[in-house]
C-alpha cells in the first residue's frame, strides 16, 4: 500500500504540475463551490484547518522528504486564507524545510484582491511564489452561466495586481465550457484576456461530464449543447490564433484533453495550429497526430 506521512482528507487534487511537490492541507474544500462544471469538492463543506493540525503535517511531510524543493498549499483556494493566517504557515514552511524553491496555491482573482499589495509582497518574500488560477473564460457571459463569481475585469484585476509584485500566475482555460452555442465568443474572449495578462504559464483543459451531460445541463444557466471532438478542436484553434502572448508556457496535456500540445507562446503558434488542423482533417477520430510527428 502506498505510504504517506500524513493522513489528507479526500479527495484531493494538485494541478498535473506539482506532481512531484509536497501537499499541505491548508483548508478543506473549496470556499466558492459553486462552479456548475465543478465537482471537485462537491462532497465537502469548506473549511480552514486549525494551524496546529497543519503545523504538524508541516513537520511530519519535512521528516519524510527531506529534499523537498515545492510545497502546493491544498485544497481548492488555499489563497482564500488571510495574510494573518498564510504567514504562520509559511513560516512554519520555511523552518522545517530550509530553502525552498517555491510555495504555489490555487487562487481565485477576489482572494488577490483582498490582499493590499503590501501583504501580497510579503507573502512572496515567504516564498509564495506561484498561484494556480482556473479563470475558465474570458467570456463575461459565460462566466455568469456558469456561477464562476468573477468577471473579466476582476479576473484581469486580479491577475495583474499579483503580476505586479512578482507573483507568478498559471491559468487554466477550458475547452468546450460554452458548448456550441457560446464556443466563438469563449475563444475570442478567453485569447482577449490572455492576452491582457500574459501568464507565465497557460493550460487549457476538456470540459468533463463526470455526472453525465444532464446534471451538467442543469446546473449550466445557459443552452448547454455539447460540442464534437473536432468543434473543441476548431474552439481551441481559434483561441491559439487569437494569442498574442510573450513567452507562455503552455500545456494542453491533462487526462481531459484529446490531444496533447504544448510550447511556448507565441513562439510556438504556428506549430500548435498546424497540429490542430491535422488533428481537425483527420478521417480516423480515433487516432490523432502527435506534436512529434511535425516537430
Ligand atoms: S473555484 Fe475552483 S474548486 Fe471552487 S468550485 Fe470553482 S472550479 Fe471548483
């Protein structure tokens, strides 16, 4: 049975990035929940974990793995917390593991507008240096419809207030989030506000219906019609053309996704639609070109 130092309250999730970093449990659940495409926390009520429970999985992950260079502050918004209630925590961090390379959270754009750029500063130089932000669109109606809680403008706010102190940001988009009916507004929009923040790193996943298309559709404000493989194709080249970004890394490489892609943008654009357009005229669905066939 696979062994870990400390008992995590289930399920958890780390973005395919941090696979190799330590977890630390620093709320339970997500303090927003109400996403209709999300059912990661669905069978949890938030939660913040008392400091002396989190200070102890702090020492027993430390004992353990000892070369630790990152640490993922779970669960869904671990940034929710105050800067009051961050610092003991990355300090505690800092103690047990000496130099760390960088502390990363998911985040939502109202939990960085709820910090003054001071205390943004000073949670960086404890070494939060990376935050995870699933904006999912930049479509102001789309974000309604899907009870996101943000709009364009406190997303891009949000974005650039972290940006500014040094705070680093990962986005995540996801493909076929409006179905047919919103798919060309989501793309344009969506690239609109890439563009707008320049992330350091951008990923884009595949809509999934866990529940099954119905329960999506009731839970989607909207007209939910689901799209084809090759119309999320066709979503995601529209996005991709539409970027213009200065050195984005970006990866489309979750289990989601139907094609794996990734490079640096926009470096890499011209390379990405070439691989879209092959997999958009493939007669066989079922098999899809690699980014190797063409590189
Ligand atoms: S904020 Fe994130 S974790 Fe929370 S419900 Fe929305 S997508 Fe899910």
């Amino acid at each position: 049975m696979f062994f870990t130092p400390i008992a995590y309250d289930e399920p958890l999730f780390r973005p395919p990035a941090e696979a190799r970093s330590a977890i630390v449990q620093a709320t339970l659940g997500c303090s927003w929940n109400q996403c209709a495409f999300c059912e990661m926390y669905t069978s949890k009520k938030f939660r913040v974990r008392s400091i002396e429970d989190v200070k102890s999985d702090i020492s027993n992950i430390a004992k353990y793995y000892k070369g630790t260079k990152k640490i993922f502050l779970a669960d869904g918004n671990a940034f929710v917390l105050s800067t009051k209630k961050l610092v003991p925590i990355l300090d505690e961090i800092n103690k047990k593991f000496g130099k760390i390379q960088r502390v990363s959270s998911y985040a939502l754009p109202k939990d960085i507008l709820s910090k003054s750029e001071q205390e943004l500063k000073e949670l960086k130089d404890l070494g939060l240096k990376l935050l995870y932000i699933g904006i999912e669109t930049g479509d102001e109606e789309l974000l309604k419809l899907i009870h996101k809680g943000e709009t364009f403008n406190s997303t891009v706010d949000g974005i650039t207030k972290a940006h500014k102190i040094g705070i680093d940001t990962s986005i995540m988009i996801i493909n076929g989030l409006g179905g047919k009916v919103y798919s060309e507004q989501h793309a344009l929009k969506s690239a609109e506000i890439i563009n707008k923040v320049n992330p350091k790193f951008l990923s884009t996943l595949t809509l999934s219906l866990p529940y099954g298309l119905e329960h999506f559709q009731n839970r989607f404000e909207g007209y939910y019609q689901q799209q084809t493989i090759v119309e999320l194709f066709k979503e995601l080249r529209l996005f991709i053309k539409n970027l213009e970004v200065e050195n984005v890394i970006y990866r489309s490489n979750h289990v989601s996704n139907n094609i794996p892609l990734q490079g640096t943008l926009s470096k890499d654009k011209d390379v990405l639609l070439m691989l879209l357009e092959k997999a958009i005229n493939n007669t066989d669905p079922g098999i899809f070109p690699s980014q190797s066939d063409i590189l």
